[in-house]
C-alpha cells in the first residue's frame, strides 16, 4: 500500500512542477498557420491574377472535354496539363505562372542544368520546380523572369521578399 501513496504522491510532485515551471514560462506563442497552397499565399504579378479551378474528378474532367474537343484537341492537350499543375498546386492552379516557368525550364535549360546536377531526369527536375514554385520559393515576375523568393509569414517577414534572378524570360526562337 505504501507503494501506491509514493508513486501517486511523486505524479502529484511532478504535476505541481509542471504547473508551476508552465506559469513561470507563461503561455506558449499560437504557431502561425502556414497556408497549404499558393493560391493561400497571394503571390503578386499579372502571372497570378487567374487561378483555373477544374471541377471534378481527372477522369470526369477529361471525358468531358475529350467528349466536347476531342482527345486529341488542343483543349484536351491544354486541360491535361491542367490537372497535372492540379496534383502540384491543388485545387486552385496559376495557369499562366505555371505554363511560363515550363518555357522557363525547357527554353532556358534550367530543367536540363538542375537534372544534370541532381542525378535526375529532366522532368523530374521540372517537377522539382513546379513543387519550388508552388511552395512559394520561385515566382514568375511581370516581365516572365523567374526568382526566388521568401514567402510572407516565413519568419518575421510580413511580405513576398526576391531574392535572386534565377532565369530570365525566354526569347522566343525567330526564324533565319
């Protein structure tokens, strides 16, 4: 029976230093929610004022445009790039940001460098920069450059900080 007192007086011991180190410390500081998408974190710039939002399922999405187009229309190309910025950006997806760091990555040959450098294939590596750039880490700029940033909220920062110029806007090919 003494067992019992001690053991239930040594949990009461440690519960009243809990308590009294928890007053001494005062109330722990509420963690900033991080927002989960991109669209969450309101990027600037003209590459960031439409977000397309597909309804429904892949397959229901594409059946309907393969229905309406054609699967081997432009619209079904398009919508298929579509859902796959989907699986990167969630529900919400920056059409044209996402469609200008593709040129990006394949005009400049960011993605070639940056799989050359990471042991991967290229497309990975423009997954990677997808994932970068929906995580905030790399914007698309007005004039179509890309940077790296801090988003607002990492830290004391209250606003999107750039950082450094990764690649500039592609020049499209002209012909000779």
């Amino acid at each position: 029976m003494a067992a019992k007192k001690n053991s239930a007086a040594r949990r009461a011991g440690e519960a009243a230093r809990r308590a009294a180190a928890a007053k001494r410390i005062g109330p722990r500081p509420a963690r900033p929610v991080r927002p989960r998408h991109l669209y969450d974190l309101k990027p600037p710039g003209i590459h960031y004022r439409e977000w397309d939002t597909p309804k429904g399922t892949d397959e229901e999405v594409m059946n309907k445009v393969n229905d309406t187009f054609g699967p081997d229309s432009d619209a079904a190309l398009t919508m298929r790039f579509v859902l796959e910025y989907r699986r990167t950006y969630g529900p919400r997806v920056p059409i044209m940001a996402a469609r200008q760091l593709d040129q990006i990555a394949v005009r400049t040959g960011l993605a070639a460098d940056l799989a050359q450098t990471m042991g991967v294939p290229p497309e990975e590596a423009r997954e990677h920069l997808h994932t970068l750039h929906a995580r905030g880490v790399l914007l698309i700029t007005d004039d179509g450059s890309l940077w790296m940033t801090v988003p607002p909220g990492t830290g004391t920062n209250d606003k999107w900080v750039f950082v450094e110029k990764k690649a500039d806007t592609p020049v499209e090919a002209t012909a000779d």
